[in-house]
C-alpha cells in the first residue's frame, strides 16, 4: 500500500501529458524518482552509525506553516554538502531522516553531508511557490553550514523530475541576495557550485502547453518563463549534469537536450547523460533489471560529479 500511493503521487506530473504512464504500482521493475530498489528500503543498522541528524530545520514560513528540511550528517565528513530537492510532481514529502537515509547512503558513504529540502506542497501551492520556497532555503543552508560541518562554498543541489527541475531552478536561478530585501535572509547569497538533475523540466511553456489546470500547474501561463531554467542560462552557471531517459513519455528527453544545447552555447562546464529506452524514473518496461541497472549507474554518476566539483 506504501509504494502503491508513493507511486501515485510520482504520476502527477506525467499522467496528464501522456496516455501512459511512466510507470505502474504493480510492476517491481519500476523505481521511485530515479532510485536504486536498494535505497528505497530501510537502512541496515550498519548504515545507520554512519550518519547524525539535525531534524526538522525551519527556514522560513508559508500561510503560517513552516518551511523546513533534514540535515544528514555523516560521522567522516568531506567539508562538501549536497542539498536534494525532495519532489516529486512539485508535492514534497516528508519522511523521518532515520527511513529517507537509504536514498542518501552512496553521498554519506564518500562523506558528503546531505540536506532533504522540503518545499509547499501540490495541489494547495503551485510550481513558483516551490522555486521561491527551495530559493529561500539555500539561502539559509550556505548561512548555517559550517553548522553542520560543510564549507558553504562547496554546495551542490540534485533532484529528480520536479526536483530536478527544482535543482535547475537553485543553480541557474541563483544570485547574490538582495541587500534591501525585508526578510533577512533574502540579503545572503543562495549559489551553489555544482548541479545534477534527472529528467527535469527545463521549459514549462513547451512541457505544459495547453494542459489542463490542476494542482502543482494551476498557475497563470504568465509565470511559465519566470519559473523554466532554459530562460536563465549565462557563462556564470555552475557545472550541471542531466540524466534521461529517451523514451520518457511524461518529461520528453528533448527537455533535456535543449538544456544541453543553451548551457554549451553559454560555455557552461555541462554534461547529458542519456539512458537508452528508458521511461520517466529510468523504467524500462518488463526489464526490471535493467531499470534497476539505470537507476544504480544514474546514482553512481551522480555521486562521481560531486566528488569532482565539490572537493
């Protein structure tokens, strides 16, 4: 029942644009946002030793609720962290650190300190409350990192599907504050130093087109530019790596490709790393292995991209 209505929520972005599905509850070929199967059990008791937390961190307020996000802390740390976005059709959901630290494990092992950053959440808050929520929250991650045992120079962001978009939104997307900003924190810098994305939304005009308005997308058509990476592409972005599938029918491979062509244009260190086959999450239908394969190769990629910029 768990992985049914986790599956569920993973379809919201894909559903409306495809006539089928990414993925299915039914099939156990098929991951969760680009997940190896292994990371979406529990941690053994092993994994758990390698790792503190500083639960629950609140880095601003919407509608009177908080905005917050876990700190993973591992007990080898490197100096580096990496932020990830946990969304998935712009629906941020949380989980105790002491579950979601399988997800985490491949960064926690090379002694990256990772933060789960949570945002407002689909269907009551739409796709630029998210940005301006994960924009606020860096901000407030580079202030406390040296909190947490990491070099506030030395941040990365990775995210899959709208998270990937979201992690788009954190590097490319960034500034230097504003010094006469009301709130505080909106004075402090909110860049990063490295990107990794997974299928993302690159461009919400050309992902959206004239679908119809529900939950995360229920916003003016207006805000589609001010909200899609591809408009902020510039010499100064930081190194960014995509990950896709060239048979995702809910983001089309070509989301990714675009990108990849405006951040070369740019003179952007960038890299696209493309999965023969694969649907949205790395599925490849009827080939469990092979999905599972993806996902690993994708995580193992991921960390390597890290390890080069971030150390």
């Amino acid at each position: 029942m768990k992985r049914f209505l986790v599956a569920a929520v993973l379809l919201m972005l894909a559903a409306p644009a495809c006539a089928q599905t990414p993925q299915t509850a039914t099939d156990p070929g098929a991951p969760l946002s680009g997940y190896p199967r292994k990371a979406l059990g529990a941690p053994t008791p092993a994994e758990l030793k390698t790792a503190t937390y500083v639960r629950d961190v609140i880095y601003g307020h919407r509608d009177g609720m908080a905005l917050t996000y876990d700190v993973f802390k591992p007990k080898k740390a490197n100096g580096a962290l990496v932020v990830n976005m946990v969304s998935a059709g712009w629906k941020s959901s949380w989980g105790p650190p002491q579950e979601r630290q399988a997800r985490y494990q491949w960064l926690i092992d090379k002694g990256f300190t990772v933060v789960a950053l949570y945002h407002s959440s689909a269907p009551r808050f739409q796709v630029p409350d998210a940005v301006t929520d994960v924009r606020l929250g860096l901000r407030h991650i580079k202030l406390h990192a040296k909190e947490y045992g990491a070099d506030p120079k030395r941040i990365g962001v990775w995210g899959a599907s709208a998270g990937g978009h979201l992690s788009l939104v954190a590097g490319l997307m960034a500034d230097d504050g504003d010094p006469k900003a009301a709130n505080p924190l909106e004075r402090s810098d909110n860049r990063v130093r490295a990107v990794v994305a997974y299928f993302p939304p690159t461009d919400l005009d050309t992902l959206l087109g004239d679908r119809a308005k529900s939950g995360a997308i229920a916003f003016d058509d207006s805000l589609r530019a001010a909200n899609s990476p591809i408009h902020f592409v510039d010499a100064g972005d930081p190194p960014t790596l995509i990950i896709a599938g060239d048979a995702d029918k809910g983001v089309p491979v070509s989301q990714s490709e675009t990108l990849h062509a405006a951040l070369d244009k740019a003179g952007v260190e960038n890299q696209l790393k493309i999965m023969p086959g694969a649907d949205h999450d790395f599925y490849v239908k009827g080939d469990p292995v092979k999905t599972d394969a993806y996902a690993l190769d994708a995580m193992n990629t991921m960390v390597a991209w890290f390890e080069q910029h971030l150390k």
